[in-house]
C-alpha cells in the first residue's frame, strides 16, 4: 500500500511540474503574440509616417518654387528702390 502511496504522490509531482511547465509555455506563447503584435502596429506607425512625409514634401515644392519667385521680385523691388 505504501508503493502505491509513494507512486501516486510522485506522479502527482511530476503532473504538478508538467502543468506549471504548461502554464509557462503558455505565459510565454502570449507574450511573443504580443511582441509582434507592437511590431506589427510599430511598422503600421513607419509607413503612415513616410506617407505623412512624401504628402508634406510634395505640399513644399510648390511652396519652395513660390518663395523663389517671391525672393527674386523682392530683390528687384529693392534694385529698383534704390536706383531711384
């Protein structure tokens, strides 16, 4: 009766290990699900980022050219100003 006893507890301990082994293979499956989850919505953020910039670079040409216009009739203003 004592074998049996002693076989019983020892495969109670080894079920007990085998499920905390469980346990943290599955804390640790959620946490990888989550890191690349953050990846996932990290590289999202990247490409709406180069988008924002490729729409504010293309809004400034046309700003650039119109202040290069502005900048050469300034500077002709002022010749003509002081040749007056």
């Amino acid at each position: 009766m004592s074998d049996i006893a002693t076989l019983i507890a020892a495969a109670v301990e080894e079920q007990a290990r085998a499920t905390q082994e469980i346990s943290r293979n599955v804390t640790q499956a959620a946490r990888t699900a989550q890191v690349a989850t953050n990846i996932t919505d990290v590289s999202r953020g990247a490409s709406d980022t180069g988008m924002a910039s490729s729409q504010v670079l293309s809004s400034a040409r046309p700003c650039r050219a119109k202040a290069a216009v502005s900048r050469a009739k300034s500077r002709s203003f002022v010749r003509t100003v002081r040749a007056a």
